[in-house]
C-alpha cells in the first residue's frame, strides 16, 4: 500500500516546488515509499527529481526514491555516506529494511554520519521504470531466443512511451548522484557501491571526485573490466573453484563425490537437448543461470553441492525453483546500460575462444551470445569510448573482492588497483558476492576506513573468519 501511496505523491510532486540543486533537479521531501515504522533509527525521506535528459528543453522527469538515515551522535561528521545499490535494473529503497535490521549494518548506519539510500533511474521504485517483464535474464544473459525477441518488443514499447532509452546509464546517474548530494545540502561526502554499483562509484571518482572524501567498492567492477566477454570463463572458473572445495572437505566430498566429472558428462549430453522435468524443457542455459546465481549467493553456495548432486541424479527441482524464483529487477535498465556502455566494447567471438574446451563455459556462450544480439535492437545512442577507460584517482579507495565471484572476480580488483593512487585492497577467502552483508571482518574494515580512509587497512581478521567454506551436508555420508 505505501509503495501505491508513493506512486501517487510522485505524480503529484513532479511538477511542484521542492528544494533546488543543479538546473532542473530538486528534492521534495515526502513520505517513505515503504514500511519503515518501528525502527530505531531518525529516517527522513522524498524524492528527487531530475530530468531525464539533462539539457534538453522541456525534458520529461524523473522521480528517484530517496531515504536518508541521520546520524544520530552528539558530534555529526559532515560526509554523508551515498549507497549505490547493485544491478543493472536493481534497486535498495524496497528492500531497505532488510538491510537496516540487519545487526552488521546497525553498526555503522545511524551513528556518526548520515547514510543515504536511493533507487538508480529506471529500476527498483523509480520512476519511470523500465520494467519488461518476467523475461528468461540473469548475468549470464538470455536463456532462449524468445526472451530475446521479448526483449525487443520492450524496447519498442518504452520508446513509444516517450522514455529515451540512451539516458538510462552511468554517466546519467553520476549526475543523479552530484545533484542528490547537492540538493540535500552536503559538500564533501563518501561513496559505499556494491558490485553494479561499483560500476557507477568508479565514473564518479572519474568524472565527478571534487568533494569525494572516500570509496569503498564491495565487489567491484571498474569499467574496463570484460564482464559478458569474460564471464563464460569465469563462470566455468568459479564453479569449479567451488566443488574443488567441496572435494577438499572430507564430509562434503564424502557425500558428494566427483561432483565436477559428473557434471562435465551431464553437460555434453545435455548441450545436444533439453532435459525434461514434470513435461518441462529445462536446458543448459538454465543451468548455467542457475549455476551462477548459486555462486553469487552466501546460503545457495553452500547448499549447491547437495542441489548439483540431486540434479546430476535426475532431479532438476532445484533448477525449476530457481527459474520460477524470476528475478526481481528491471529488465529494461539492464539492458539500457550492457548495450551502450559494456558490450559496445566486448568481443563475442573472443568469448568463444576463451569458452573452448570447457562444457560449463561452452553451455554459458549461447545466453551471452544472445545478450549480444538482444542489444541491436536497444536505441541507446553511440557508446563513449570513455567508459570503458580504466579509472586513474587519488581519491582514498577500498576494494574487497570475494575469492569466488564469476561477475566482480578478484582479477578486475588486481588489475584496477595500479591506478588508484590511494586505493587499498582486500581478497576474501572462502567467500561470494556481496561481503560487507554478511561478513563481521568486512564490516570492521569499513567503519575503519570510513573513519580514517588513510590508514593501512588490517586484514587479519580475514583468514580468521572465513577459514573455510562451510557446505550444507547430510548429517552422515549415505553409506556409512
């Protein structure tokens, strides 16, 4: 109900007053778009309106959700802390409470400096939102040739709606990012960004660092990384990195041996045809989803061993659950910023060559094959080759990157670093996506450098907590 409350107060504030930031941006203070009550926290909130086309005459508006959670400390520090969610096509404002209640998270939200929560234009609660429905796309790309053409028809239905599609991008959300910042009366302020997020921290420190106190990427991704050209590779890479692990724990690989020859035997048979489920085709791009989402996850990581080992035994609920799970995020914004700021730059028949020889990579190719296809019917304008230019800054930067992570690898980590003339970096043992949520070393070593981005990081802790992958196992290996 709040967030239809929100949806009517946008259409009601965007042609009204609110306060002013850069030409044609303005917040207008408001109610949250979602349930908040009863935390212990001081949380303000509105929506920032920007034109969609900064420039241009008589642009159409955009609304970005906005909730800022106040510090709430006898002496406030003056940086507010701006999280930029991941993505493409994600969001942070609808599912903030999570994140708010979670006991890490209370340990640095609230307290010395203001933290400021927003949805990206064109996903999460944004408006408008460029939504396509529940199309077959995950990171791996599309998973048959009629999401494709799905996809397609999308990008015909926004574009008569009078959304310009090549606005919907990093460059354009970096200005979203100065004017919000402007606009709520901050100067100097710091940027926390996670995994897509990244992607949008790094153009800021790119294009934007005046005032930029301190970066913290969380699963980074710099902008000249290969992401799509790469991934079948790193997927098959990841994945296998995964079982090895399981075969190096004796009751994981006790209970599920040779979990990587059965599935290489699996794949061969199952790249010539689908596999049927209840009367359902389940085929290898799914699996390849499926195998990916796994290996971004903290809790589906664990268990994969046991749900490989059903599927490669013939039961592909596993798989089915994930596909009927869909995914919760706009479509249409993903694709908006693959086709003009990733693939323009990324080579398919190169991601064939790097795929040869290994069947998890070589299922992967056709969803990001198609991926590639899917983006000549997207009109979002000529790529700038300045996105893809790897990141020079003296700005005070954390990068942690997990050790398995098909999407944000350690590799593009290493290879940004060089750059960063104050940049830090912290490799993750025995662990996936998303690190500062679920890892108490992680978020020791961001309060700290939130509060001194200067100092020498300590990473002791590291190997401490996350000495091991921890795989969800029968209580005794069958046999025994």
């Amino acid at each position: 109900m709040k967030r239809i409350f929100w949806t009517l107060l946008v259409a009601l504030i965007l042609p009204a007053g609110g306060a002013h930031s850069a030409a044609g941006a303005r917040f207008t203070p408001g109610p949250c778009p979602v349930d908040l009550d009863g935390l212990d926290l001081t949380i303000d909130c509105g929506v920032l309106q920007v034109p969609e086309t900064r420039g241009a005459r008589n642009s159409r508006q955009v609304a970005l959700p906005v909730v800022r959670v106040k510090a709430t400390v006898e002496k406030i520090l003056p940086d507010p802390v701006i999280y930029l969610h991941g993505g493409p096509g994600g969001g942070i404002v609808g599912g903030l409470r999570d994140k708010l209640e979670n006991a890490r998270w209370q340990q640095i939200v609230g307290n010395s400096r203001d933290w400021i929560f927003f949805d990206q234009r064109g996903g999460g609660l944004a408006q408008p939102l460029l939504d396509c429905g529940q199309l077959g796309l995950s990171d791996t790309g599309f998973t048959s040739d009629a999401d494709v053409v799905s996809a397609s028809a999308c990008a015909r239905r926004l574009a008569a709606s009078g959304v310009d599609l090549s606005q919907y991008n990093v460059a354009t959300t970096v200005a979203d990012v100065i004017d919000l910042k402007n606009a709520l009366g901050y100067t100097t302020f710091n940027l926390y960004a996670l995994s897509y997020g990244s992607r949008v921290a790094f153009a800021v420190q790119h294009y934007a660092p005046r005032d930029l106190r301190a970066v913290v990427h969380d699963s980074p991704y710099p902008p000249e990384a290969r992401g799509t050209e790469l991934l079948p590779m790193l997927l098959a890479r990841e994945v296998r990195q995964t079982l090895a692990l399981c075969a190096a724990d004796t009751p994981c690989n006790a209970a599920y041996p040779d979990l990587g020859g059965r599935l290489d035997r699996l794949l061969a048979n199952w790249l010539q045809a689908p596999r049927q489920h209840a009367g359902r085709d389940v085929t290898a791009s799914d699996l390849v989803s499926f195998l990916l989402d796994a290996i971004y996850d903290w809790e589906a990581i664990t268990a994969l061993p046991a749900n490989l080992d059903s599927v490669l035994s013939g039961d592909l609920s596993p798989v089915i659950d994930y596909l009927d799970g869909g995914g919760d995020f706009a479509e249409g914004q993903l694709l908006a910023h693959f086709c003009k700021e990733e693939l323009p730059f990324e080579n398919a028949a190169a991601m064939t060559r790097l795929a040869q020889g290994d069947p998890i990579a070589e299922a992967a190719l056709a969803n990001a094959h198609r991926l590639f296809r899917a983006c000549a019917a997207w009109p979002v304008g000529n790529p700038d080759p300045r996105e893809a230019e790897a990141v020079r800054s003296t700005v005070p930067t954390l990068l942690i990157a997990a050790e398995i992570d098909a999407g944000c690898p350690t590799d593009f980590s290493v290879a940004a670093l060089p750059l960063l003339g104050a940049g830090q970096y912290a490799a993750v043992p025995n662990a996936v996506h998303n690190l500062t949520n679920n890892s108490d070393c992680v978020m020791n070593m961001l309060k700290r450098f939130l509060d001194e981005p200067e100092a020498p990081i300590d990473t002791a802790c590291l190997t401490q907590e996350h000495d091991r992958m921890r795989f969800q196992t029968p209580a005794k290996p069958p046999g025994s």
